[in-house]
C-alpha cells in the first residue's frame, strides 16, 4: 500500500505511537499524517504500540544502519508534529515482531532543540556563453556530525571551486552556472528554496543540471 497520505493513519489507534517504517515519503509528512490523526500506525501493519503518553511516532529504517535526516519545514499543514524518534531496520523490526504478538507499552522521550539560523546559497554565472541556454553544475556546503565533511561534501564544494577558479581560461558556448547549496543535509533546504523562486521561463533555460556530490 501506497505510504504517506492521511487515510494510512486510522483514527482508531489515536493515542498510540505510531511505528512507521521509511520509505518515499519525506520525514516530516509522516509525523504531521501521525499528528493529525492523533499518534495512529499505518494501515498497512497489523499491530499497534500502546504508550503512556498520547501523539508520538517512531521511524525505522528500511535499509541497514541508523536514519539520518529532518523534519525539513518548521511546520506542515497536514498536521502538527508530535514527538519523534528513529531506529535501525534491526531495532525497528524487531519491536514491529514483538507488537505483532502481544500488546507493548513504551513511553518515548525526545530532547530536542528547536533554533532559527541563517544561512545563503552561493550562486554564479559565467558572462560569456548562452544565457538560454544554461549548463548548471552544483554542489551542497554542509555536512552531518557523523560523516567526514571532506568526503560529504567538502569533495564535491571545493571540486566545484576549482572548476570555477579554472573556467576562465576557456571558451564556453553555453553559459555556465555554479551553485553552492547550502542546508542540504537538512532536507534540500537550500536547493529548494532556489528551484522553488525560479520562474518558469528561467527553469527552461536550464538546459542541463550536473550535481557534484562525494
């Protein structure tokens, strides 16, 4: 079954925490979906985790190893967050076995901080070349407390920057547009915000798109 509108959150288990598994859906639409319908689990599972505490929500893995990600906007008008926690794949399904054959009650505490910050996108263009025409090459700034930022995606920035330092030296038939995207290990925060701001005539322009990524 398709995962990831609210008709997968039945009202009857309201109160419950909701142990959803990953998948297409984006992170945050899962826990608003589980907000809205007041903490529920999908319909496409046989089982229910009770809680001592109401609207909560679980997310485990559907490949090995731990989640890495976000609940990208601040809010959704698909519902409220609610409290939100992941597991591996090995955790996940080993508590979804143990809820299939007997009632489990847990309670799930979550410390988080909630901050604002700023932060830009870096954008260049070429004045030579085609402007109607526009070959676009990027690549993401940040990177996660886990991984190495010289592999994710200092490999990837610093290989864009020297492309650019170098570009000068040749001839482009078509204009060449470089961006350095910033927040995307926050769920494509800063590539988004520019796609989203393009009209359409400026999106046709773009002719073709080469992300440099690890």
């Amino acid at each position: 079954m398709l995962i990831g509108v609210q008709e997968d959150f039945p009202p009857a288990v309201k109160g419950n925490i909701a142990l959803i598994s990953r998948g297409a859906c984006e992170f945050g639409l899962k826990v608003a979906y589980a907000g809205a319908s007041g903490a529920a689990v999908s319909r496409s599972s046989d089982w229910f985790i009770r809680a001592d505490m109401a609207q909560a929500a679980i997310i485990y893995n559907n490949l090995p190893g731990l989640i890495v990600g976000t609940l990208a906007s601040p809010s959704r008008p698909q519902g409220p967050y609610v409290p939100v926690g992941s597991l591996s794949l090995e955790d996940g399904a080993a508590l979804a076995l143990a809820a299939a054959g007997e009632n489990v009650t847990g309670t799930l505490r979550v410390v988080a901080v909630t901050e604002n910050r700023t932060t830009s996108n870096v954008i260049a263009t070429t004045k030579l070349g085609d402007k109607g025409n526009i070959v676009f090459a990027g690549g993401h700034t940040d990177s996660v407390p886990a991984g190495p930022g010289i592999n994710d995606n200092g490999s990837g920035s610093i290989g864009l920057l020297e492309v650019a330092l170098r570009l000068p030296a040749w001839g482009v038939s078509n204009a060449v547009r470089m961006g350095w995207w910033t927040a995307e290990e926050f769920g494509l925060v800063g590539s988004e915000h520019y796609v989203s701001r393009l009209s359409a005539e400026e999106q046709q322009k773009i002719a073709l798109y080469l992300n440099v990524d690890m």
